[in-house]
C-alpha cells in the first residue's frame, strides 16, 4: 500500500473521529441544556431541544439542575457566596398567570397564588385540601379540577426558598429582591409549611419548610402547618 493512500485514509478516519467528538458534544450541550435555543437559559432549554430536534437518547428531561441559592456574599474564600455555583435564576424568577396560579420559571412548577388559602392544617388535611382543589377556589380561575393540585414534595418546597432573605425566606417575581404582598404571592406566611414527604426516620412525622428562615425541619404529622398547593412538574 502506498504512503498516499496510508495517508488519505488516516485523514479520513481522523476526520470521522473529529465528526462524531463534535456531534457527540453537541448532543451532550443539549442533554445538559448548555445550548441556547430560544433565548433563555435556564433547565427548560433542555426540554425545548428535545422536543425540537428529537433526541431520544438523552435523559427524559435532562438531567436534574441544582441552582444557585441565592447568596451573593462573602463570608469565606471557597464559601457559597464566593463560588455562587449552581444553575442561574431566570429573571423574571416568577410569572404570576392572572388565573390564581403563578409559575416559577426555574424549576416549571405552578403555585397557588394564595400561599394561605386553607389556614393551618395537620398533615393529613393538607394533603386532602390540596387533592380536591380546583378552579373556582382559592381565586383559581385556571380551569383546574380535582387531583391536579398537590402538596409539594420536601424537595418542590424548599426550592421556593431564597436564602438571601429572611422572615420570610422568599424572593419578589423579578427574583432580585424579597417579596413582598402581592409579588407574586400573597399571604406568605412566615412559620411551618408541610410538605408531602414522610421522614424515613420516624414516620408519625413529615417533612415541613419554616418560611421566615428556609429551615427544613420533620414534625409530627397531628402538628399544625400551612398549605400551599403546587401543580405540574414531573
């Protein structure tokens, strides 16, 4: 074989091998919702890709992106406020829909606008409240119907806490400053709210989100909390 020949086909092969690494890494953007494709970066990107161009082989939905808490300060070299690691918030943070309902466009979830529609609650009423609401209560307007509100999971519930503030722990719709009545929510309530999470360590118990300072803590499922129904998400 000829020294010309050696030489096209190593071209070939390496032109392949450059080929696949770029499709393989732009696949790999879009998994991981790296790309840009309609102007706003943030986890939804990766969604919109999926549906767009078709890629079965990534996650369902991507894999799970962790956000920036919130904190913008310095306390210590390597700290939180220095690194400020995390996926960025969309701004705005919050769209209220004008329906009763708000979406938060970070995580895709859609909240009850009304953070204290149901006054406090032990666990099992929370859950059953949050199960038959529908649209019609609670300044719902959105066409909901009974089983599309839930109680949020530990996990839905803690990701609405800015830790940038506190009493409560809540950022405004633009997600630049603490919120305030009425943007979006309203009656935020500063104490207990419950998720639908039992603590695995003694399961009397659940999972709840103290508002004012974004402590998770478990309580005793016959404890009195606020409710704030959450619908969508997967």
């Amino acid at each position: 074989m000829s020294s010309k020949k050696i030489l096209g086909n190593t071209v070939t092969v390496l032109a392949c091998l450059l080929i696949l690494s770029v499709s393989n890494a732009w696949a790999a953007d879009i998994c991981k919702a790296d790309l840009d494709f309609s102007g706003d970066v943030y986890p939804g990107d990766a969604m919109i890709m999926l549906a767009e161009w078709g890629r079965e082989d990534c996650a369902p939905n991507g894999p799970a992106m962790v956000p920036k808490t919130g904190q913008t300060t310095q306390y210590a070299l390597g700290d939180d406020g220095d690194l400020e690691k995390g996926v960025a918030w969309p701004n705005p943070r919050f769209k209220d829909n004008g329906n009763g309902t708000v979406t938060d466009n970070l995580t895709g979830l859609i909240w009850l606008k009304n953070a204290n529609c149901f006054d406090i609650r032990n666990w099992s009423q929370a859950l059953t409240d949050c199960n038959g609401l529908n649209s019609g209560e609670c300044g719902l307007t959105d066409g909901s119907i009974a089983g599309d509100w839930r109680l949020p999971n530990r996990s839905e519930l803690n990701s609405l806490i800015d830790v940038r503030y506190y009493n409560p722990a809540l950022s405004n719709t633009a997600g630049t400053g603490q919120w305030s009545a009425g943007n979006p929510f309203t009656n935020v309530q500063s104490g207990l709210y419950w998720s639908s999470t039992t603590y695995a360590g003694y399961t009397d118990a659940a999972w709840g989100v103290v508002m004012d300072v974004g402590d998770v803590y478990g309580y005793n499922k016959s404890y009195n909390g606020y409710v704030w129904p959450v619908r969508g998400g997967q």
